[in-house]
C-alpha cells in the first residue's frame, strides 16, 4: 500500500475526494509518522490527536469540502488555535490555551485542513535557528545535526521528514523562507497585508506575514489561497482579490517574462556552492524562455542593519503586552512585591536571552536621542528600499536570489554570536522591508545539503513567485532528503 | 568609542521590565556593543536626508468599521488564562504605596 506521508496535499485531497482513502486513515497515518520520527526532529511542541481526528471525521461524514479537505497540516506556534496550548516557543506562554481562533486557523477549519499540531519555533519568532525555542530546537531531517533554518524551522522540517504535507509559517525577516531553503521545501512569505494578522502574536507589526510552507509550489498555491483574503479584523489587510496563485502555478510558463538577478544578493558571505547552484537556477530559467537581465538595488546592503533596528524596535513595544496580569507567567508573587517588581521579575524568568537582547536593542534605538539616528534613519532607509524594489521592477517582472548565503549550519555554531546569526536573514529581509512577496524553493544540493533560490515580485502579484516558481519545479524536481537517520 | 554602557544597559532594562541580573548585564552589553556598530551602518546612507520615513508596507488610510455592538469574548474564557482572578476580574499585586 502507498505510504500516505508521502503523498503531496494535491494527491491527498483527491485520493480523499476520490474515496480511496479516508482523511481519518490520512490522518492517523501522520500522527504515527510523529509518533515514529519526531523524538529525533522535534518539529512539533504540541500534537493535537483528538481534534485532527475529529476534524478528517467531519471530512469523511461529508460535512466539510475543498480542495484541501482531510490534509492534515502543522501550525507555528505562534498561530492562536482555540483551547490549544499556544507557547510561540517561549516560557513566558507554557500552558496558554487561546480562547479564540486566528482567523488563518478559521479558514484552515473551514477548508476542512486538518491541524495536526503545533511546529517549533525561535521563542517569538526571532531567530534563524529554532535554537532560541525555549523547548529545544529542531533538527534538520536531511542531518539531525544541523539547524532547520528559523524561526519556522518546526513547520519547515515536519514538512521536509513526512510528518505533515503541510504547514503554516510566518515570515518577518525570512522565518518561512530561510528554513524552506535549508530544508529542501517551498515557502512563500505571501505580500504584506494578503494574509490577515488577526491572531498571530505579534512580533514586528509592520513587517509580520504568515504563508504556507509545503513540498511542492502547488501545494503551496492551494494553502496560499486556502488562507489569504481580506479580513476586517486585521486594520492593515489588503481589501483586494487574493492574487491567482493556484492558477498561475499551473500555468508554470516563464516565457516573456525577465527575471532579475539582484547584483547585491551576492559574492561576498556567499558559499560558493550556494552561488554555483543559484548560477545554474538562473541558467535553468534561461532555458525555460525567461529573459534575463541584472539589477541593482544599491540600498540592500543596508537592510540587515534596518531590519534590525525596526524589528526590535516593535517588539519592545508589541513585547509589553506580557506583563504577567492577563495570560501566561507570573513570577514572585508574595503579596508584598509591587506589580512592578513582579511584573520585572516574570519577564526576566519567562524570555529568553534573545528575546531580552531585542527588547533592550528596540528600547535602545527608540529612546530620546538615539530615535533620529537609529529608528528614525532606519524607517529613511526602508523608504529607499523600496524604491530599490520599485525601480528593479521596471527592468524585470520578477526578482531572484539565493534564499540563504550558506547551506544548513551545525546547531551550537552561531548560538553565542547573535550577529553571525543575523546573516542568516540577508537576502530575504529586503522583500520585508517593502512588503512584496516571495518565494524559496529547492535549487539542488551543496555538500548534500539544499539549496533555495529566491523568486521576489512586485506587492500583490504572488501569482509571478507560483508561474515562475512552479515552472522551475518541473525542469528541476526538488532533491529527496536520504534520512538516513531513520531506524 | 565604546556604543554603550552597562549603566546604560541597566537604565534600559529598567525601562523594559525586565529584572536582569549582573551577569546578564555585562554579556548583553558587550552583545549590544557589537550589534550596535553593525547597525550604526545605516548612517552611512547619505541620500536619506529629504526621504520620507515609511513606517508599514500598505499606505492605508484610517480604516473604520460600523459603529455597532458586537459580542465580545467570555469572561470565563479570557480569565480561565490569567494567572490570577477574584470576583470576575484580573487579580493583580499592589499598585500603590501602604502609604499613600
């Protein structure tokens, strides 16, 4: 009998739809592939057996249909799901239990997608590694010794060992895409504004997008537009059609189009076999009938230092809300401290040391006197950013990178050197910054580790990341991770 | 020249409440000088000084929606996860002085 974890999303569903198997044999299929390989990947903090159960019941007794009913799926833990235990990796949330559903978990529901659990992450999102999840970090199924990228790596690893076809990440510096390149999968970091924010917690505002994580583009087509919509209850989504992903990803046909190699998204930082395989991407999508030509966005090389000034600087503020009165943690409460004194003591005890190092860098960059050098050139440069972004797409209809300067890295080499981990993101924080869309998906091996290429395109046109991405997939089948750790 | 101090660091912490202790201190003031000078980098950005800051990626306009009474979440629901709760409401330590 086919092994049902590892079929895509797109042939679960119609294998469902088709009655050839039923969601609940999908789904117990999945959550004893947890039960068999996650004490060694460690992608999940919560495993939810009953409500993915009752959920690929619903499916079979017809009360829920769609073109991703009974696929079963992962959810960052950052994500609020109803009654669910939600840590977003940090202590400061053990034991949590939402009382409402984000509206991204509403349409997952209503999509009859089946949420098997919640994937590790970096404690608040902030981190490239998952090596800051106050629960232990994830292993990287293609070598259990090395980061599954971050802060999504729990999403992006259960999808790349067989644990789930699918998985929600959220991306404000490269959270879904770096850990998609590093692990051999696609993850898409949809344009600001597409997908609502109504129940994720919040890390930097202004720059946060959740979007799907999958195996191949167009089951991620099919999760994009599962999710994305306009949603009242987020003031800063986008009230417009969500961009024809699913279609464009069938389409996968890049002639016409120009693809623009970024100048600055190069050599220096970059692996050389991270480079050799991007040269070859750009080669491949030649031959597939893409025009090509170079950019050059001179402000890029200033992004990281942006991003790591307006991020932090948002979470110090988006971070208060853990005060130790309405949810989680509450440290020393004698009846002789002060709310001050508990409140200081709950936050030192439930962050962790990255977290507490951006809180401090953010009230750093906004206090009197530094506001005008730090946050205040920052927002300056965010500007130029996007007018980089703006200009390039003059000259191209599509953008394209590596996803990440090097392949996976051991666990423990940059945990106790937060600027060598901030690299990590360089090449994908500039479509934050600006809030168009981007994509990473599997560009072949260096040293047997994956290697993404990076496909950015102009806010709202994500249907462009799908066409060219899913044109790619077809000449250049992604690489299958060996796993060879499994007994 | 040194970016930042450990006072510094301390009145930082103060100001975030968060009760760090010695150690914590001093590592996150060598941290924060190397993070600092990476940073700083951005002052190097000559043509910003007539650009307008963006603050977010969507140039939204204020967003309003009917003024009509909706149903809100359960009590019981929202303080089922406090960490302590009298009488229907958030319990919290003391605010004010014995004194005052």
């Amino acid at each position: 009998m086919t092994d049902l974890t590892r079929l895509t999303a797109v042939e679960t569903a119609v294998a469902i739809r088709d009655r050839e198997v039923s969601a609940t044999e999908v789904t117990q299929a999945h959550l004893d592939r947890i039960a068999a390989v996650d004490g060694q990947v460690h992608a999940f903090l919560h495993v939810d057996p009953e409500g993915a159960l009752d959920t690929a019941r619903r499916v079979d007794a017809g009360e829920l249909s769609g073109p991703l009913a009974g696929v079963p799926l992962g959810l960052k833990d950052v994500v609020v799901q109803k009654g669910v235990p939600t840590t977003v990796g940090s202590k400061i949330l053990e034991g949590w239990r939402p009382p409402y559903d984000a509206t991204v978990v509403k349409r997952l529901r209503e999509a009859g997608v089946v949420i098997l659990g919640k994937t590790n992450m970096d404690e608040f999102a902030m981190g490239s590694s998952t090596e800051h999840s106050a629960y232990g970090p994830t292993h990287n199924p293609w070598d259990l010794s090395r980061i599954p990228g971050g802060s999504g790596g729990g999403s992006a690893a259960a999808v790349a060992a067989y644990e789930a076809p699918l998985a929600i990440g959220t991306d404000t510096g490269g959270s879904i895409r770096q850990p998609a390149a590093v692990t051999g999968t696609v993850g898409v970091k949809p344009t600001y504004g597409g997908v609502s924010r109504y129940g994720l917690v919040a890390f930097s505002s202004s720059l946060d997008q959740a979007g799907p994580c999958a195996r191949t583009v167009m089951d991620a087509a099919l999760l994009h537009e599962a999710i994305a919509g306009y949603d009242p209850a987020d003031s800063t989504s986008i009230p417009s059609p969500v961009p024809p992903v699913v279609e464009a990803a069938r389409q996968a046909d890049v002639s016409g189009l120009t693809i623009g190699v970024v100048r600055e998204l190069s050599g220096e930082g970059y692996q050389a076999g991270v480079q050799q395989r991007f040269e070859e991407a750009v080669e491949t999508l030649t031959e597939l009938g893409a025009k090509v030509v170079e950019v050059s966005c001179p402000h890029f090389v200033y992004a990281m230092p942006a991003y790591y000034l307006i991020a932090p600087s948002e979470a110090s503020s988006n971070l208060a809300r853990f005060d130790s009165v309405r949810y989680g943690l509450r440290v020393g409460d004698d009846g002789e401290r002060s709310l001050e004194e508990v409140m200081s003591l709950t936050r030192a005890q439930g962050f962790g040391a990255e977290v507490k190092r951006r809180i401090i860098l953010g009230t750093y960059a906004l206090s009197s006197g530094y506001y005008d050098a730090y946050y205040g050139q920052a927002q300056k440069v965010r500007t130029l950013i996007t007018r980089d972004f703006t200009a390039a797409f003059q000259q191209a209809d599509v953008l394209v990178s590596p996803t990440t300067p090097t392949v996976a890295f051991p666990l423990g080499e940059r945990l106790d050197d937060p600027l060598a981990m901030y690299l990590a993101d360089l090449a994908t924080i500039p479509s934050n910054l600006y809030g168009g869309p981007a994509m990473s998906l599997p560009a072949g091996l260096s040293e047997g580790l994956p290697v993404g290429l990076q496909i950015m395109a102009p806010t709202m046109r994500d249907d462009l990341l799908y066409r060219v991405g899913a044109a790619f997939e077809a000449a250049r089948p992604a690489p299958v991770p060996p796993l060879s750790w499994e007994a | 020249m040194s970016q930042i101090t450990r006072e510094e660091v301390a009145h930082l912490a103060r100001l975030s409440r968060l009760a760090l202790d010695d150690a914590e201190l001093d590592g996150l003031a060598a941290q924060l000088e190397v993070i600092l000078e990476a940073v700083a980098k951005i002052g190097e950005v000559t043509d910003a000084a007539d650009v307008t800051p963006m603050t977010h990626a969507v140039p939204l306009e204020n967003v309003m929606r009917p003024d009509v009474v909706r149903a809100s979440l359960p009590r019981e629901d929202v303080l089922a996860g406090a960490p302590a709760a009298e009488d229907d409401r958030f319990r919290v330590p003391r605010i004010l002085d014995e004194e005052s």
